[in-house]
C-alpha cells in the first residue's frame, strides 16, 4: 500500500501508527528493506517496540487451553521481540530504519512499562516522546486514550506537518490544556466503542455466541508462532519453519473438560454441522 500510494502521488509517505500497529510496521521496514525507499517518515502512537508486560495474562490463558498469537507475539522476551530487536546489525528493528518519532505515555496499561531509557516504546535513533515530559507528570493519558489527547496531536503533527521527527522544543504545551477538545475526542472515541459494543453484544445475539466459540476453539494457540524462514535467514532469530504456525491445526474447545464446556462446544458443533448439510444441500 505505502508503494501505491508513493507512486500514485509522485512523493514518499508518512506513516501513522498506534499501538501494536508500530511493532507491526517497525518489522515491516526491518525485513522488508526496500519499503524504505517511499517512506519519509514514521510516527508511532503508544507503540510496543520492546513488547509489553501487559500479555502476561496469556499464561493464565495457556493454562487452560490456549491464548491469541499476536498477544504471545507482543510479549517482553517473545521470540517476535527478540527477532525484532535483535540490534545485530543496523538493519535490526532495534534501531529507527526512516525518520521515526515515538510518542507516548507512562499511565499507559496496555503498553507497559513505559519510563525512561528502559520504556518499551523506545526505540534507538527515533524521537522518544513521553507526553508527561511536554504536558507534565500530571497529565494522565491511559492506552485507550493516546490518539484522543491533544498533546499526542501535537507531538503527531509537528512531525506530519514538518517531514521530520518531533521535537520537544517546536511544541507548544499550552496545547496539552485544551481540555474541550480532549473531551471531544473522549466523547467520539466512547460513541465508537458503544456502538462496537452495540454490535458485539446485543445485535443478532445467536450469530455472535458462535463467533465468540469459535473464536475460542480455532484462534487460540498453545504456544507463540514459529517465527518464518525469511527472519532466521537475516540471523535475528533460530528455529524457524517454513511450514506455517505452530497449533495451526484446528484445536478443541478449550473448556471441553467441563461441563458447560463440553455442552457449548456440542452447540457450536451441531451448528457447524447444519450448517454444512444445508451448504451441501
């Protein structure tokens, strides 16, 4: 996409993360060299460039049948961290790959710890921005929150707007106080939750129960993906596999040990079942 659309507008893009997504484009520009080329810059909002300690709970999740891939990925000390951090060579993820500003806060629950050198946001050669540094130590911006603040916008947009990393001194932290648009983007980020909610919960009440169990007995895995060949071959990472994921196959219900596990899991099965004869019909 970022090819396209460098080549579609004749000039090199800028791009704009948050959270996870950060991680995910850092290993993007890391493995995949040539995207350099049409990217003048990154911006990462709240990113996990070191992983979180936030997953922890997938070990609990383990425990008792399996927790999501991109969770166990996102972990301090996953395999996907240490391949991505591997600061081998200037080319590692450990290390900025185009003009890149982290911004980023240290009431952050999601993405944590998030202080000092040791952050896990931060990333080596970028502009590191801990939104208390600009705004104060009392400005509390939690994960859910970073891309409503109006300091984050500010930080955002001194680099957007100037094709650079941000810098600290260009912002102007007056902007942090402007608590009108900060409870607008609340506000807006709230109705789209609620509808999210909306949706999830309420609407078609029968089709979501069977997408949450399957849910449950396909996407979870026992254990973090192998990482593929093509990371090994850079020497960030060993035992790798060129045949897929790690628990790729489909797994059982993970609650089939009890009773309203193995009641449930029976629904989702006579549904798929039906499902199927009538397809087939």
């Amino acid at each position: 996409m970022w090819c396209n659309l460098a080549q579609s507008s004749g000039r090199k893009v800028g791009v704009l993360s948050y959270s996870q997504g950060g991680a995910n484009v850092q290993w993007a520009l890391t493995f995949w060299p040539s995207l350099k080329a049409y990217v003048w810059g990154f911006v990462a909002i709240a990113p996990p460039m070191r992983g979180t300690a936030a997953p922890a709970a997938c070990t609990a999740l383990v425990a008792i049948g399996g927790c999501f891939p991109a969770l166990l990925q996102m972990n301090l000390n996953s395999e996907y961290m240490r391949a991505l951090n591997a600061g081998t060579d200037a080319g590692s993820g450990a290390y900025a790959q185009v003009p890149t500003t982290t911004v980023y806060s240290a009431n952050d629950e999601i993405v944590t710890p998030n202080i000092g050198r040791n952050a896990v946001s931060y990333l080596e050669g970028a502009s590191n921005i801990m939104i208390q540094n600009i705004c104060g130590v009392a400005h509390v911006v939690d994960h859910f929150l970073m891309p409503a603040d109006p300091g984050v916008y500010a930080v955002v947009m001194d680099a957007l707007l100037n094709q650079r990393p941000a810098m600290p001194s260009n912002i102007d932290a007056s902007l942090c106080n402007r608590i009108g648009n900060y409870l607008g983007g609340a506000a807006s980020l709230l109705a789209t939750d609620l509808r999210a909610i909306y949706r999830t919960v309420i609407g078609n009440t029968g089709q979501r129960v069977g997408m949450i169990l399957s849910t449950l007995s396909t996407l979870q895995v026992p254990a973090e993906p192998y990482l593929q060949m093509y990371v090994c071959q850079r020497g960030y990472a060993t035992g790798c596999t060129p045949y897929g994921f790690r628990g790729g196959n489909r797994k059982q219900f993970i609650l089939n040990d009890l009773p309203i596990g193995r009641t449930l899991g029976g629904l989702l099965q006579s549904k798929q079942k039906k499902k199927k004869m009538k397809h087939n019909s």
